[in-house]
C-alpha cells in the first residue's frame, strides 16, 4: 500500500482500503496501529504522537484521531459525490463503492 498523502487521498477512503488489506493479509487487528503508522507520512504521524501513548494502542482511537484531522466539511463531501466519475477502465461496481463511501463519510460529517 502507499504512504497516505493528505493532499492526494481521501482519509477515510484511505482508512477503508487499509482495514479491507489488513484482513486480507491475516494481520491482526492488535498489530494495525503500527502497520498504519508505518504508511503515514511524518507530519501525519505526528498527530497520532502526541496523543496519549494509552490511547493510541488501539486502532480505533487512532482511526477517529486521524478521521477528526482530515475531516472534510460537509459541502466538501457534497461537492465530491456529485462531481465524482468513474475512472477509465474502472468497473461500475468500483464507482458505486466509491460514491457509497463518499456518501457514508458525507452523512457521518453532518452528524
């Protein structure tokens, strides 16, 4: 998997793909916090250093650490599932699952 780059990725697209290839791999769920760390550039891995080490142990807090960051505004998420296309070559199941997350993430922002 690549580095996540905020300017490029969607982080929860980005947390999405790694959670779906970590099962795959068989890693375990104990060992994520380290393996995303390791995809993080060094200014991502920053926030997740400063918080507390207790709480950075489990994935799920680094994953709402991370989320909170990079969250988009709801406009954000508006604009990008209205204006998204399907790639060249891509597959319609892949734009749908793509829209979905998109559309996920956009209702989660307004909550």
């Amino acid at each position: 998997m690549q580095k996540f780059d905020a300017q490029m990725t969607d982080i929860s697209l980005y947390l999405t793909l790694f959670e779906r290839q970590a099962r795959a791999a068989g890693i375990e769920e104990d060992e994520w916090v380290s393996q995303i760390i390791s995809l993080l550039l060094f200014e991502s891995a920053q926030i997740i250093i400063k918080e507390p080490e207790e709480q950075m142990r489990e994935y799920v807090n680094v994953k709402q650490v991370l989320l909170d960051r990079f969250k988009m505004k709801p406009e954000t998420f508006r604009l990008k599932f209205t204006q998204h296309q399907r790639r060249s070559g891509a597959l319609w199941k892949e734009l749908v699952l793509e829209l979905r997350i998109t559309l996920r993430a956009g209702l989660m922002a307004w909550i």
